[in-house]
C-alpha cells in the first residue's frame, strides 16, 4: 500500500480507500540535494533535481512500472493523476493489488524471468529484508533520504518507507454522541452489535496485527465477545471505512484513517490503547528496466512536497512537521510502530494467529477486491 490521497479527500469520503494513493497538486520543484560526490549512488544521496532524473528518464526510454499494495484496482488514480501532471511525458503504469499477491508475483517473476515492476511497494515488509539478502534490490539513496525516520531505512538504501500508514479503528463521531472517546474495549459492548464493520483480520496481515495487539491487551474474552457482536467482515482494509462513511455501519475496525483536521469520523489513536502503524517501503528492483523512471519516483515520493501532503498526517521524514495535534507517527508508543516488522518477520507466528481468528471469525470470503491479476499484471 505508499504514497497517499490528500487530506482533504480522505476526511470527506473513505479513510480506508486511502491507502496506496497519491497527493495531487505537487509544484514543479527540485528533489533537494545533500552533499555528495557521486550521482546516485548507494553510499551518498542523489543530487540531480526532479526535473533532471525527469529528462534522464525520458531518455532511457520514458516508461515506469510500478506494483503497490492495495485494497482496490482505482485506489492509486490520485497518485498516477499527480505523477502525470508532474511528468506528463512519462508513461507510468501502476498496477494495485493486495501485497501478499503482488509479492509472490514478483517471486515468480524472478524465477521465470519474466520480471515486469521497476518498483514495488508493499506492506509485506518482511520481503525486503529477504530480497535484499538476495540481492534483488538495488542500493540507492533518494534526496531526502537522511531525513526519513531511521527505522523506516534502510542503511544501505535497499529500501526506503515512503509513506507511514496507520490502522485503528473508527467511528461516526455523531452516532456515537459520547464525550467520552471510545475505545477498543468499548467494541465488545452489547449496545454496538450489529453495527460494526471490520476487514478479516486473517486476510490481512496489518490487520492481523492490530487485532493480535487487541487480544493480548484485552484478553481471549474480548474477541469472543467481539466475534458475537454480529460484525460485518470484508475483504479488504478499504472496506471498514467505506462502511462508516458511507453510513451503512458506525464503527469500522482494521482501515487506515486521519486523526488530523475535522471530520464526520473520529480515528482512534487514544493513548493507552493499542493501534499499529509501519512505514510502508519502496525499492527499485536490481533488474528494473526503467532504474531512472524508478529512482525518479522514488525522489518524488519522498520530496517534501509529497510528504506535506499526506493523507493522514504523518511522513516518514524527521523534518516535516505533523499538523497541530499530531506528533511524528514514531512517538505514538501505541503505536507499535517497532512491533510491526518484528512481527511479519515471524512467518510461524503469522499463520498461527490466522488460524486461531479463524476458529473465532469465520473463514474469509469473497473474492480479493482488486480482482484477480494473474502472473504479469502491467506487461
């Protein structure tokens, strides 16, 4: 799921949607340079502006594929919208589905040498810690790259996060019509059943953090009582938000929103209680066949620009300043913010708190909300 819908959209429609979209409106400026020798290279930050990749790109052939996490096939129309008003003579094609499929993908690709993304973009974390050792990466520093949040880097630019994600969950502020901010504790309260939406914590494995956080703060009886609140569970972390803000539910478990601004909803982050949040990473594939296309957007997404404009809030760079009321997404200590690559590194661990939800839940259903791709979506 990186790069994300502008503020004043997700407030007015669906946090959920927003994740893997892009902020429009970015202003022609120059990707800002840090001292450096070289050109782009893994030990220093690049130097060229924006607008010199941007050539360089047109003349290595002017093309961009990009596969990104997501939940559905328009959730990345802002980001292609913004990266085409900003580039308008690259064709960039950017291919959305949900990164537990996109990632395998690019595992077959590789063994079959059909390779198609110069970029990927994902929430399986865990795959870029993996894909480096394999050498599949390759080690690029973006301008703006000491400013990103050390632990959303890594050292040697194999990867970088380029947007911070959040998930809680949320509620219509005005149906609820308490003083008293709810809480996850509040969930399991009888008067709410029926009227809660929630993504399949075993299909997704932010999710799946968010509700293993919830079981070992509340206790195996809250997610029972939580499994007998009638909720209402999809495919897809859009799916939640899109039920609150569209008014079919009043409470949506397991999306992405904004705790910034005012809005119709409130997104839950209240200290004491647990909510989960990563900085979703980039890399350039070591075997891109547009790396100038690659690092260009890399360099775009990471521009301060782009980062201002965030859908929620929150950059994964120490100098942007959050809005008024927010702090950078690394001091939330409920957020978890550490806990969540730790946990997707433990593949066992994984699959045994799927299973577990499953016997409390149900087994997931549907069908995978950005369709189905097959091996070589964008060639």
């Amino acid at each position: 799921m990186s790069s994300f819908l502008s503020r004043r959209r997700v407030l007015a429609t669906s946090a959920g949607a927003a994740l893997g979209l892009g902020a429009v409106g970015v202003g022609a400026t120059s990707a800002s340079a840090s001292p450096a020798a070289s050109r782009g290279t893994a030990g220093a930050e690049e130097t060229r502006t924006l607008d010199e990749l941007y050539q360089a790109a047109l003349a290595e052939g002017g093309k961009l594929v990009v596969y990104a996490g997501g939940d559905t096939p328009t959730q990345q129309d802002g980001t292609k919208a913004a990266f085409k008003a900003r580039f308008p003579d690259l064709d960039l094609t950017l291919i959305v589905d949900y990164s537990k499929y996109h990632d395998v993908r690019v595992d077959n690709q590789f063994a079959t040498d059909t390779l198609v993304p110069d970029v990927v973009q994902f929430q399986t974390l865990q795959d870029f810690d993996r894909w480096k050792q394999q050498g599949r990466l390759l080690h690029y520093k973006p301008a703006g790259f000491s400013k990103v949040y050390d632990k959303f880097k890594d050292p040697q630019g194999a990867w970088v996060a380029t947007g911070a994600v959040a998930f809680s969950f949320m509620y219509n502020t005005a149906k609820v019509g308490s003083k008293t901010p709810l809480t996850p504790r509040d969930l399991v309260d009888p008067k709410w059943k029926g009227q809660i939406a929630s993504a399949f914590p075993h299909d997704d494995d932010a999710v799946l953090y968010l509700f293993t956080l919830y079981a070992r703060k509340y206790g195996w009886d809250w997610v029972a009582k939580f499994a007998a609140q009638d909720v209402r569970f999809a495919r897809g972390s859009n799916s939640p938000g899109d039920a609150v803000f569209g008014g079919q539910k009043t409470i949506g478990v397991g999306t992405a929103g904004s705790a910034a601004g005012t809005s119709p909803v409130t997104f839950a982050i209240g200290a004491g209680h647990p909510f989960m949040a990563w900085g979703q990473r980039t890399a350039v594939l070591k075997e891109a066949k547009n790396s100038t296309a690659a690092k260009l957007f890399l360099n775009w997404q990471l521009s301060t620009e782009m980062q201002n404009g965030s859908f929620n809030g929150w950059s994964v760079r120490t100098d942007v300043t959050p809005p008024a009321g927010l702090k950078p997404i690394w001091e939330y200590p409920n957020a978890h913010v550490d806990g969540f690559p730790r946990f997707m590194s433990d593949r066992a661990e994984v699959e045994r708190w799927k299973q577990t939800f499953a016997l409390y839940f149900g087994e997931v259903k549907g069908d995978p909300t950005p369709g189905s791709l097959g091996l070589h979506p964008g060639a």
